[in-house]
C-alpha cells in the first residue's frame, strides 16, 4: 500500500513536523515540512525541512553532522501534521541542546489517575 502524500498539503503547501527520538519518546524539534522536503525524507532517511526563514530546503545536520536518521514517518488523523520518529547524531538544537524544547515556561502538578 502506497501513501497519497498529496492528502498531506490539501489544506496548506507546508504542514508541521515534529521530530521525536525513536528510542527515548523526546520530543526533539518541530519543523515545517513541503511536499519536496517529505519525499527528500521519503527517499534518502534522513531529515528534511523548509526552512521558512531562507526560503529554501533544508536538510537537518548537513552542515553539523548531527543529522536525524528516520526511522518512521506517521501522518495524523487529521492528515495535516507529520511525526517523524528518528534517531539524532548529536544535539538537534542549533544552541547544543538535545531537544530544542529545553526553556521550562511551567510545569504543573497534577494527581495521576489510574
């Protein structure tokens, strides 16, 4: 069974991607992602964005070496934001940082339910 990747940009022409460590479940970056920059992924096993920023594809760790071997890519059900299960060679952050989710805003305590 082949996906019809064009279900992915009916409602946009880049949808979210979020990156997640396949072995540990952190959640290491989010990107955006065009249909070029999904079948780059699709086809090579490693990362690939749009960088809105320059305007141009990009792909993650080219240039530090910590690239984002894929493992898995899922649609949601929604079929409008991708989750890419990877492996990182090094910090996802262009900071250093493991995840680029690492600035505390707030954590809350609530009682777990059983």
């Amino acid at each position: 069974m082949t996906y019809d990747l064009s279900r992915l940009f009916l409602k946009a022409p880049l949808v979210p991607a979020v990156a997640q460590d396949a072995d540990t479940g952190r959640v290491l970056m989010l990107g955006y992602v065009s249909r070029e920059a999904l079948e780059k992924t699709l086809e090579t096993g490693t990362a690939w964005f749009w960088s809105r920023s320059r305007q141009e594809l990009w792909n993650k760790g080219a240039t530090s070496g910590h690239i984002l071997a894929m493992t898995a890519v899922y649609a949601d059900c929604d079929e409008d934001a991708l989750l890419y299960l990877c492996r990182p060679a090094g910090p996802t952050c262009h900071t250093g940082q493991v995840s680029c989710f690492f600035r505390n805003v707030k954590e809350y305590e609530h009682e777990r339910r059983a």
